[in-house]
C-alpha cells in the first residue's frame, strides 16, 4: 500500500473523529496514530528503541 494511500485513511479517520466525537476525539486518534506508526517502525527494524532516546550529536556520531 502507497504512502499516499495511508495517509489519506489517516486523513479520513481523524476527520471522522473530529466530525462526531469533536476536537477530544480528534486528539486521541491522531495521538493513536502516530503510536502505532512509531510501533509499526520499530517492528519493520527501521526504528530502534534507543534512536527516541538519543540527542543528534550522539546519533551523528553513531553513522560514522
């Protein structure tokens, strides 16, 4: 599935949350959203547990 096709659903899904459930909801499934996309990431291997908790200095030094 494209990039594009994702975040049009993402799209869809927050206006549908902001249209009946209001801004609270808006909130909560944009705050699910990007959850599951970090989880998503880390279970692909793009995305290790130690790369949210590092500055970019360390980061930087790390790919050399």
């Amino acid at each position: 599935m494209s990039m594009a096709v994702v975040g049009m659903i993402a799209g869809m899904a927050l206006g549908f949350a902001g249209y009946f459930g209001g801004f609270g909801a808006f909130l909560l499934v944009a705050a699910l959203g990007a959850i599951g996309f970090v989880v998503g990431r880390f279970l692909e291997g793009d995305l290790e547990i130690g790369d949210l908790f590092r500055t970019r200095d360390e980061r930087r030094d790390r790919r050399r």
